[in-house]
C-alpha cells in the first residue's frame, strides 16, 4: 500500500502526451461528428446554463469531499471541508490524468497515510468509497431496468435497449451470486483452461474479485445511520454528475430524457475503461455521441458531447491540477536532502 515517505505517483513526459490527447479528443470528436455547425451551436449555448454546469461540478465536488468526512469519522485528525475537498480534487486529478485512473486511489492513500491513517485503514477508505458506488450503480440498474420494462420509453432501438439492460441485470445478479460465493469458488479444484487464462492473468483476476468484494463487505459492516448518510450523499453526487449531459443537451436546443442521458453516460463511461487515454477520452465521447445521434442532430450531439466532458472532466483537471502540484511540493520539502 502507499507509504506517507513515497512521493506522490512520479510524472512522466509519456504522461503529458496522454493527457494532450485526452483534452483534444472532445474537439477532435466534436468537428467529425458536427463539422463546424457545431461549434456554431457551443457559440450559441446560454452562458447562465453553463454556470449552472459549473456549480453542479463544484457540488459534486463538496458532496463527494463529505462524503470522505464522512468515512474518515476523524481517523486522520480534523478534516475540514477545504482540506477534503483539496484531497479530492488532487486524487480526482490523478485519476483523470493517468490511464485506467490508476493514479487516483495511489495519490488518495499516500495524502491519507501523511495524515497519520495507516496505509490499511486508507485503502479500507478506498474500498468503502468504491463500495458505495457499486450499491448506487446497481440499485439505478435495476430501476432502469423495470422503468424500461413497465414505462412509456420513446427511446431509439426499445426493445434493444431493453434486451440489453436485463442482460446486463443478469449479469449483474450473477456477479453478486459469484462475489458472495468467490471464496469457495477460489479454492474449487476445478480451473479454468490455460489456453483461456494465464496463471498470472487468473490470479491479477482473483485479487480484482476479491478487492471488489471486500468493498462491498466492508461498505455494508457500517453502521445503518452512517451508511444511509454515506449511500444519500453516494446518490445526489452521481446524480447531479450525470445531469450534466442533460443540461448540455437543452443547451444546443434538444430535448431528451433525463433517463435516457443517464444510460447513455453509464454505457459509454463503462466502454471507456478500455480506452488507453487518461479519463477514457476518445472512447466515451464515441460512446456518448454515438447514442445520442439517433435523438439529435449531428451537430446539436457533437456539441453537447463537447460541453459535457468540458463540465466533467476538464473542469476536473483545471481544478486539480494546481492542488495536486501544490501537495507535490509540500512533499518535496519535507523531504531530507540527499
């Protein structure tokens, strides 16, 4: 785990590179779906709508540096609101600055342990927090799910739509079926092929389950009254993030379901995992543009994609940018000199 004596995650020229890519994606996106049409709808977009954008990002910030308040309980000593929102900001920075966020829970532990929390209570912070948000992602899953099923979508393709959310709701019952059964399922004598499955590839595999399940074991240890507060606080941040990209919508002129900008930024944000860039750029614009074409124009979808990452993730590094530095130097001088 992270050590309070390690630096910060080491920067790296392939690191800017990344990110140069990442920030050009939106525009890269933006001028092949839209053409200049829609940079003239970014042009026209009400600038009051885009400050409301703002000031949810800024909400979901503090919602989520509660949150961590929250989990800490006063492990780390007195917290304030500044100082968890500056320890947000610099790990969400890390995490959209490097590939996979593999940054993010590295720089989250490593400003927790120079706060005096052990290394292993600090990833039990990370795993609580990434617990939360898998109950929240479940739970939306299954309301979309039955408002799909019983309710009066108008959304392109329904009945794909709808085969592909009860597909995804079994696999996620299955997941949870194999997470609470993953201890006994390790130790089968049974093995998957080895033309599937490498030995390190299955045990990176194993350690990933087991990771997965000891956040949600260790988020529903929690007491009822903290965890509700944790789970509400869990529910108005990604709902406000991902009302985002409705706003942007009403932005350029088009008028889509709420719901339907949820799914779309919830399917796009899972494909872009697998994107090599920081913040899984290039993949979740493709993603998010491509479903909300059969709804908009191509240039009202292009430019509210463009709006959209703007308030979600660039907003994000312009903010955390300056107090992951700043944590960088305050590491450096208090470093003992060679």
């Amino acid at each position: 785990m992270a050590d309070p004596r390690r630096p910060l995650p080491r920067w790296r020229p392939s690191h800017g590179l990344t990110i140069v890519l990442a920030l050009l994606a939106p525009l890269l996106v933006t001028a092949w779906l839209g053409g200049a049409e829609s940079l003239a709808a970014i042009r026209r977009f009400p600038p009051g709508l885009l400050g409301l954008m703002v000031l949810v990002a800024f909400t979901c910030w503090n919602l989520n540096a509660a949150r961590l308040r929250l989990m800490l309980d006063g492990r780390a000593g007195w917290l304030g609101q500044r100082g968890a929102l500056g320890i947000e900001l610099a790990s969400k920075f890390a995490l959209c600055a490097t590939p996979g966020g593999s940054g993010g829970p590295a720089t989250l532990l490593v400003l927790l342990a120079r706060r005096g929390l052990p290394p292993s209570r600090g990833a039990a912070v990370f795993l609580l927090d990434q617990g939360c948000d898998l109950l929240f992602f479940l739970c939306m899953l299954t309301g979309v799910v039955a408002y799909s099923l019983l309710g009066d979508t108008a959304w392109p393709h329904r009945w794909l739509v709808q085969l592909a959310l009860v597909a995804l709701a079994l696999v996620a019952f299955a997941a949870c079926l194999a997470m609470a059964c993953l201890p006994r399922l390790l130790r089968s004598p049974v093995k998957p092929p080895a033309c599937w499955l490498s030995g390190r590839r299955r045990r990176w595999l194993a350690r990933r389950l087991l990771v997965c399940r000891q956040a949600i074991l260790t988020t529903l240890r929690l007491p009822p009254t903290t965890l509700l507060a944790v789970l509400m606080l869990t529910s108005a941040h990604w709902l406000l993030r991902y009302s985002l990209l409705y706003l942007a919508v009403l932005g350029v002129g088009g008028s889509i379901d709420w719901l339907w900008t949820f799914l779309t930024q919830m399917l796009a944000m899972a494909a872009s995992q697998f994107s090599f860039l920081p913040g899984g750029a290039g993949a979740a614009e493709l993603g998010v543009g491509g479903l909300l074409l059969p709804m908009l124009g191509a240039e009202q979808a292009a430019a509210a994609v463009l709006v959209w990452r703007l308030a979600s993730y660039h907003l994000y590094l312009a903010a955390g940018a300056p107090l992951f530095l700043v944590q960088a130097t305050r590491w450096l001088a208090r470093s003992p000199a060679d």
